[in-house]
C-alpha cells in the first residue's frame, strides 16, 4: 500500500498536471485524451450494433398487427404506436403477456404538435420487473377527439391523466375522475400548450387596500415586439439514422 507522502506526491504532481496548462492544452493534453468509446458513439455513421429492441418491436408488432402501426428506437428505447382505438387492448397486452410482463405504469405525459391533424400524442411509460425492462407508448388525439382512459388497466393512470388533462386538455373517455390536478381551480386554458401564451392571461397579487389575493387579467405597460431570433432549439443538420439496414422502413 501507498504511504501517506506518497499519497500526498501523488495528488500534489496529478495538481501540477492539471492547473499549469491552459484551457487550450488542457482539453488537448494526452493526460485528457477522448475516450475511444466515447468518440466511436459520437459518430454520426454509427449503426446500433444491439438488435435486441429492434426484434422485441417486430415480435411485438406481429402479435397485435391490428392494433400497433409502427416502432421505433431511439436512445436504447423502444417505443410503440397505436391509434386510440387500440390503446386498451395493446396496454392490456403488454401487461399480462408472459414475453412482457409490464406491470408498473410509471409515467404519463403528452407533447403538442400544433401542425399536426392530430396535434397531441398521449405517452405512456411502462415497466417490467420481470424483465428489468422499458416501454413507452404512443397514441394521438386532436382537440375534440378522445383517448380511453387507462385507468381500468393500470390503476396509476388516474393521476398522470389528470395531469395531461390540465396541462394539454386532452380528454380522457371513461376517465372515473377527470378533473385539474395542478393548476387552481377556474384556470383558463392549458399551459403546455404551444399556443398558450408564456405569461398567461391573469396574474395573481396581494391587494393592499383589499387585504386578500387579487386575480386580475395581465396588462402589459408597452406593446408586445416579435424579435425574430433564431431558435436555439432547431436541429442542425440531418441527424442520424441508427437503424440497422434489415429493420429500416422502405418508402413506397
């Protein structure tokens, strides 16, 4: 074993190394050299080597081919789509197979997509101790259209429906319990949408005359200006594609 001074050498001559250089040498420095792992995941021609999710998607897609429309895998995540339609008997699935056993809903959330004939997905995370495995699923709505609620089936999807409900406004069929769950109530509108303005529509203050909160629409004490700046946000470049070549979709 190491003495304590030689201990201390050590720590003194690695302090040595790393503050007597530049930030230039510093990131350029042999005693900093990129990870080759870390450099072979970075490249953009890289193809998942690991076709286990791939497979599992297909199985799962021959299973039930009335119901899910596609899969994907990104991230080392599988996800499956459905129509709403099929959203019960595809969960159902999923949890009672032998092959899957997911029996924990974890998480459900949404995402809007103003452009879209459909502009919200409804997204589902599942779980399998079985397995030590995750799944999400897809479904869609647009703003008058309903998802059943999957509450029968799983019953940790009362609460996370409620939540998209209040943030999105997608409305859950058959839902025992359908009501907001963050926002107080009388809220106007649904704040994770991409419409819905980033400073609302009222504010909320102490009155000093009133001695009480006061709810009061929003006034502005000049005009809105749209500065056009570029988003930080878009994709650069066409990204990359790690599908295997036998599993990629062919566009008729």
């Amino acid at each position: 074993m190491l003495s304590r001074a030689s201990k201390l050498k050590a720590f003194v001559s690695l302090e040595k190394g790393l503050f007597s250089k530049t930030p230039a040498q510093f990131h350029t420095s042999s005693f900093f050299k990129t990870n080759p792992e870390v450099a072979k995941n970075a490249d953009p021609k890289l193809k998942d080597s690991d076709k286990t999710l791939y497979e599992f998607g297909k199985y799962l897609t021959s299973l039930m081919p009335k119901y899910i429309q596609q899969y994907s895998v990104w991230k080392d995540e599988l996800t499956i789509y459905t129509s709403p339609e099929g959203l019960t008997p595809v969960m159902t699935m999923l949890r009672d197979h032998t092959q899957t056993q997911y029996k924990q809903l974890v998480d459900v959330t949404g995402a809007d997509y103003p452009d879209r004939v459909n502009r919200f997905e409804s997204i589902y995370n599942l779980l399998s101790y079985r397995y030590n495995t995750r799944i999400r699923v897809k479904t869609y709505a647009s703003e008058t259209s309903a998802i059943p609620s999957m509450a029968e089936v799983f019953g940790s999807a009362n609460w996370g429906e409620r939540e998209v409900w209040d943030m999105y406004g997608i409305f859950y069929s058959d839902h025992p319990d359908l009501r907001r769950i963050l926002t107080d109530y009388g809220f106007e509108g649904h704040p994770l949408r991409k419409d819905f303005p980033v400073h609302g529509y009222v504010e909320v203050r102490y009155d000093e005359e009133k001695k009480r909160i006061v709810t009061e629409p929003i006034q502005f004490s000049q005009a809105f200006r749209n500065f056009d700046y570029s988003s930080a946000w878009e994709q650069t470049g066409s990204g990359r594609d790690a599908t295997p070549d036998e599993f990629k979709k062919i566009n008729p």
